[in-house]
C-alpha cells in the first residue's frame, strides 16, 4: 500500500515538473526548445531539488525534535545559510571555485546549528527539544537582523540581495543544477542511512538508548546533513520559507510516521510544490515575478496557523 502511494506521488510530481517546463511567462508550450532546454528545464529541475531538500530536512527536524511546527527555518538554519551566502556574494570570496555559494551556505547553516544547540545544552540541562526550538527561532530573528543591515549598508547591491532573499530560481542555469546535485546527494544519502534510528527516537531518547541508539550522537549527524541540504538549496535559492513544514506534515498523514516511506515521500511532495510555487510566481503577473517566498509564505501561513491550533485542539 505504502509503495502505491509513493509511486502515485512520483507519477503526480512528474505531471506538476511537465506542466512547469511546458507553461512560462509567454506560454509558448514545448515551441522553443531553447527557452525549454536552457531556461525552464533547469529552473525547474534546481526548484524541484531545492524544494525536495528542505522538505526532507524539515522531516528530520520534526521527527528528532518531536514538533510538528519544528524546521530549518525556525532553526536558524536557513537564516545561517542565507548569512553565509550574502557574505560570498558582497565579499567575492571564491574558495573552491563555483563551490563556494553552497559550501558557505553549509558551513553557516552547520555553525547555526552548532551555536543554537550548544547554548541550548549549556543553559538547560535536560536538553528538552522545545529550549532547542525557542534557541532557533531567537538565533533566526538575530541573523535576519544582521541582514538586514548588510540590505541598508550595501545599497548598490540592495535589489539583488533583496531579490535572493525572497527566493528566485530566474536566469539560474544548468550551473547551478550541477552545483546542488553533489551537496542533495550527499545529504540524502546521509540521513536515509538513519531511518531506522529516526523511528526509534520518535518513542523518546530514554527508550532509544535502552534499545542501543546513541541519541545524541545521532542527532548530531542528522542535523549535520541536514544542514548540508538546507544550507545549500537556501545559499542558492535563497531562504524559502514553509515548504519544510508543509510536505513532511502531509507525508505523515498520507504515509505514516515510518521514514524509510516519509522521507522519499516529502522530498517528492516537497519538491513538487516548490516547482508548483515557482511556476505561480512567473505566470500570476507576467511578465513580472513575484518572489517564491512570498507564494510558499501565502500558503504556507494560513498552513502553520492550522497545524498549530490544530496540535492545541488534541
């Protein structure tokens, strides 16, 4: 049954990745293959990636965190990626040639995640999951300040930074395609080698030990390749808010809380709205577009909002 549903979201995420290489800002359907093959099709394909990737690292964050309302987002990590990013891009700094953007991205979302579980565990003992949520969304707010001010400081640069932050996939190239793959692969890999240790946390860190798991240790290396999806879908995409909330909280409601399904799962649901997002944001006022974050922020706000009252209710 489980395997039904996942290959009927594959065959609904191939219709929504056909639709989103066929329609554009002039709707000429598959007419031009240029504008298809070198413009649409790795627009798509990078939306897709990027989409799937915070999807699944929301689902680590949600499952280890036991929440629900936990993501990448709310952990600071997107706002540390975006940070490492903005600094690249106002710096110049070239380190590993085209592989700086997204190795800044990561580092910046690793050191997020290091910072905000570090104080988390000096100023409460227990550790608790909710101390570590309140810790990165106090960290984010920080990190979108300093933001922020690079925006007012650097004005001549002000509308490219601007635009990235909101999230965009325009005019981004086979490049960064080739660039994301390496880093998704990577992370994907890592966290799927946990999918057994991930359902034996969710009964609890007392009862995971008992049965043989090293929970921290295996936090840590969760959060450490979560880190490495967030971080370089936001340094090259910029920070997408909600897709992180939304596909893992629908994977569980279609497939269940067992991660070798949930998180195949969310990356294709993921994945699939992001395209879906990105083919709203060039097509609602074209010729103009509309950020990506502010189409994922449009549903994903009233979405958190219903979750939330939702988990009070029960």
């Amino acid at each position: 049954m489980k395997a039904k549903r996942l290959a009927a979201a594959a065959a609904v995420s191939a219709l929504v990745l056909f639709c989103a290489v066929a329609l554009g800002s002039s709707f000429a359907g598959f007419e031009n293959g240029a504008v298809v093959r070198n413009i649409r099709l790795p627009r798509v394909l990078l939306a897709f990636m990027s989409g799937g990737a915070l999807a699944v690292s929301g689902a680590v964050f949600q499952s280890v965190l036991k929440n629900q309302l936990a993501s990448p987002y709310i952990m600071g990590v997107s706002s540390g990626a975006s940070l490492g990013a903005a600094l690249v891009m106002l710096t110049g700094v070239r380190i590993a040639a085209n592989f700086t953007l997204p190795l800044a991205g990561f580092v910046f979302g690793l050191a997020a995640v290091f910072i905000v579980t570090g104080l988390s565990a000096r100023l409460d003992r227990n550790f608790s999951n909710n101390t570590i949520i309140l810790f990165g969304m106090v960290f984010s707010l920080f990190v979108n300040a300093v933001l922020t001010t690079l925006l007012s400081l650097f004005r001549e640069e002000l509308k490219t930074l601007l635009t990235w932050q909101l999230g965009s996939f325009a005019l981004k190239g086979w490049t960064y395609v080739k660039l994301l793959v390496p880093f998704i692969a990577a992370g994907l890999l890592g966290i799927f080698r946990f999918t057994r240790e991930m359902d034996i946390l969710s009964f609890g860190e007392a009862e995971a030990e008992a049965l043989g798991v090293p929970s921290r240790r295996v936090r840590g290396q969760l959060f450490f390749f979560a880190a490495l999806l967030t971080g370089s879908s936001a340094a090259l995409s910029g920070a997408v808010g909600f897709v992180d909330i939304i596909a893992p909280h629908v994977s569980r409601r279609i497939a269940g809380p067992a991660h070798r399904v949930l998180l195949p799962l969310s990356f294709l649901i993921g994945g699939s709205l992001m395209a879906a997002a990105d083919l709203a944001a060039r097509t609602i006022i074209s010729p103009s577009e509309l950020p990506v974050g502010a189409v994922t922020a449009l549903i994903g706000a009233p979405f958190f909002v219903w979750v939330y009252f939702g988990g009070r209710k029960k």
